[in-house]
C-alpha cells in the first residue's frame, strides 16, 4: 500500500515548528512506555528553509534496582529494572541533541548500560570489559554523547545481558529527526519479551543455582514460561486505542531472546522503518504480520479503517495463551462477541483497568475440597445437583453452561498446562492463579444468571455461565 502525505505550505509549515516545540514541551524526555504520544497531522516533508531547532542538553537518570513487579494481578515477580519499572522509561531527545544519562546501581552485582543502534564513541558503548568497567554496586557512571541517528532505538544492560536483560534491565529511546519528516494522530511503543520463572534476582546474583527447567533446557531461550508485552501479560497489557480516520505509528522492539511473528487482526499495517532507519516509500512492505529476531525493531504504520475490537497478538499459538496479546479498541466500538459483557467502555480492554486488574478474593482453603473429584458432570447438570466440577482446559470451560440449585458448589479443576482463573462479570466471586491441578470452588445461594471469565484467556473465548435456580 503506497502511504500519501499532504505537504505543507511555509506558512502552514511555521505553524507546524510551533506545534512541534509545544509537543517537544510535553514529549521529550521521559516517558512511559505503551502510552500514546501526541496528536498530530501526517505530513511528507517540511520546507528545507524552516531551520531546525537547536541542539539541547538532554538529561536523564537511571536507578537500577531490585522491586517487585507486577506482571498481570495475580502473578508479581521479582525484577530487576530501571526507575522500578519494567521495561525501563522511554526516553525521547531529538537527533543532535547531546544526551547525559547518570546511571546509579543499587543492584547488589555490576551492571552498565548499552545505547542499542546509537552511533557513539566506544567508550559511551556499554559493553563490560571491551569499552567500559562494569558499573560496581553502590557507584555510578555517566553516559554523554550526541544522539544520532534519528529513529526508534533501546537501552539495556551490557553486563550478564543473558540473565539481566531478562529479568527486565532495558527500554526504549526515540531519537525524534531534528524535523519532522512524518508524523502520525498516535504513537505506541511495544516492547516485546520473555519471563523465566526459574531465572530469579538471586539466581542472577550467584545465590542460588538455577531450577531445574533452566538446566535441563540450558537455560535462555528455551527457559521461557510467560511472554510479555511492555513488562504485562494478558488483559493487563494496556490496548491501543484508535479513532476511525487516524494513522497510527506502532514502534515495536524486540528485548527478548525468542523471534515472535507479530499479527494485527483486521488490519495490515506498512512498515515505515526497520532498526529505525526509514524505508524508502518504493521499498515498503504492506502486512499483517511480521516476524521480529531480538534485538530488531520495526515501525509499523496502521490506518484505522475498520472499526471494532480486535486481537493483537504473537502467532505463535503458545506465546499468545501465555501473555503475550492485547487488543486495538476503536473510541465507541464493543467486541460483537459474548466477552462484550466483560468490556469495559472507558479502557478498551476486557475486565476494567489494565493497569489495576481485578482484586483477588480466593477461597477460604477451609471451604475448598482437598482433591476434588474428576469432572464427570454431563453438558447441563440436573437442577437437583449440589456439587458440580468443571474442568479448566486450556482455552475453554468443560462444560462451558450449567443450570443448578441454589446452594450448589460449583469447583473449577485446572487441567491445562497453562495458568488458568476465574472470574464472574459481577465481582460475586474470582479465584487466585490457578496452575495445573489446582482449584477454586464457591457456593452460589442466589437464583440467578453468573457469567463467569479466565482472566488469562478471555480473549480466546474462554467464557462460562451457570444458572441457579
């Protein structure tokens, strides 16, 4: 699909220069990675006689440390990161302008910092031993040099990168062009990655050894259980929110160590650069997905022409039901499926807030069966039944529709291999995590319809209903 842009006139042009010191204002420096950037109107070129800003001292600081992290509501971690987030903040100068980053390690093992894509001296590089001493607990080092090249690039840890990268240790920097060649109504930053339950702080650290998994699959690549999306998993990774009519750049960058095909339901999108440097308008490729290696970046652009709800995902089936998805949500527009009464209007997302999920409120153990029974209830329970169990299969409820009397309990039996839970659309009950072999159970005394979810697979149509009579 060829891409047209308008091209501006001087004046219109000058009008453009103030827009961009008042976005400049709002926009450079420090941001959070995922959230939009400001509006704007997609244009070509400028007029090579607007002269560009001025270089500016742009300066940043970077604490990396050891927090908890919260991956989605119900699985916190340990993690190692920048400013106590995961990814690290994302960083926005303009190319030219002179970056100073004071990096301060509070970690208990050294660590630097590498500027991925960036043309800078050898020294300011990153790397541990070839261009820098390792940044020693308790010290910290400065990073200064001239941003260039224009585009999207990252940071990360250049020390242990196999066990500190994972555990969270990078970000992103746009380096915006000193004028603006094109610009877009949105732009979203997506950070793909991967977490290693075995592969903890004090693993890295020396510690501990590594668990089992890790030994037997050499660790790295192969020891990845959840497969994340700026730092969140599932319902808790934050939509991308669109209108009808605007273009929309995504900037998708690789920090993980597994190549992940990247699919947009409903849409192709043109790929505008690759590592951050700009495709040729002749060169570009239209497509709906698109396979990234680790340590590549792409910007895609994607016109919002087909209003809806719709998935975005890694295509590679395992990688999906284990995190690594989120939706585009036009303004006004509701899933046409049943998970449209679990939408909430006012974040384009399943479930409330992505950033707060649901409050847990597990069962007393008291009150849950120690080793409940294999699920053997037929596709509608008698009305008479007092006890039903349904089995939590990855991606579906077996069975998915029960009528029962009112004081029944109703026990959900994880049997996937995939993390599982439940949750009713009202709030009336909702289960903590639940891994294979583990259950839930609750009593429903009130007559009445309960529409209930897996918050870790909702979007793949994992729904349930139970009526009380």
């Amino acid at each position: 699909m060829e891409t047209h842009f308008n091209l501006l006139s001087r004046r219109a042009a000058l009008r453009r220069i103030g827009g961009v010191s008042a976005i400049a204002a709002s926009s450079l420096g420090l941001g959070r990675t995922g959230q939009p950037f400001a509006d704007s109107v997609a244009v070509e070129s400028i007029p090579a006689s607007i002269p560009a800003p001025a270089p500016q001292l742009r300066t940043f600081d970077l604490v990396a440390s050891e927090f908890d992290w919260s991956l989605m509501a119900d699985t916190t971690v340990r993690a190692w990161g920048y400013n106590g987030q995961v990814p690290g903040p994302e960083l926005r100068v303009r190319e030219g302008d002179q970056v100073r980053v004071t990096l301060r390690n509070q970690l208990p093992v050294p660590t630097t910092i590498h500027w991925h894509g960036v043309n800078l001296p050898p020294a300011m590089d990153g790397p541990a031993g070839l261009n820098q001493a390792p940044v020693a607990p308790g010290d910290e080092f400065v990073y200064d040099f001239i941003a260039t090249p224009a585009g999207s690039r990252w940071y990360h840890s250049h020390v242990d990168p196999a066990l500190q990268v994972p555990l969270g240790l990078y970000g992103s920097l746009v380096i915006e062009p000193q004028l603006p060649v094109a610009s877009w109504n949105r732009e979203y930053t997506l950070i793909l990655g991967e977490w290693d339950l075995e592969l903890t702080p004090a693993v890295a650290s020396g510690a501990v050894e590594r668990g089992p998994g890790d030994r037997l699959l050499r660790g790295g690549e192969l020891g990845a259980d959840l497969f994340v999306i700026n730092g969140h998993l599932h319902g808790s990774v934050p939509p991308i929110r669109v209108a009808e009519g605007e273009r929309i750049l995504l900037r998708l960058i690789h920090a993980g160590a597994i190549p992940h095909p990247f699919h947009i339901h409903g849409h192709s999108f043109t790929i505008v650069a690759t590592d951050g440097n700009p495709v040729p308008v002749v060169a570009r490729l239209t497509k709906d997905t698109i396979l990234i290696a680790p340590g590549e970046r792409y910007d895609l652009e994607l016109v919002a022409n087909n209003p809806g709800v719709w998935m975005v995902h890694c295509h590679i089936e395992h990688h999906m039901a284990n995190g690594m998805m989120t939706l585009i949500a036009y303004d006004g527009a509701v899933p046409t499926g049943p998970a449209a009464a679990y939408f909430d209007h006012v974040t384009g997302s399943l479930g409330g807030d992505p950033d707060s999920a649901h409050t847990m409120h597990p069962m007393p153990a008291s009150e849950a069966p120690d080793a409940p029974p294999a699920p053997t209830a037929p596709d509608h329970p008698p009305a008479a039944a007092r006890e039903i169990v349904i089995a939590m299969v990855d991606d579906r409820f077996e069975p998915n529709a029960a009528e029962v009397a009112a004081g029944t309990t109703v026990t959900w039996v994880s049997q996937g291999t995939n993390w599982h839970s439940v949750a009713a659309y009202d709030g009336s009950f909702e289960s903590p995590r639940l891994a294979s072999g583990e259950s839930y159970a609750t009593r429903l005394d009130q007559p009445g319809l309960y529409q209930y979810i897996c918050k870790h697979h909702g979007l793949q149509g994992m729904l349930g209903r139970i009526t009380v009579t």
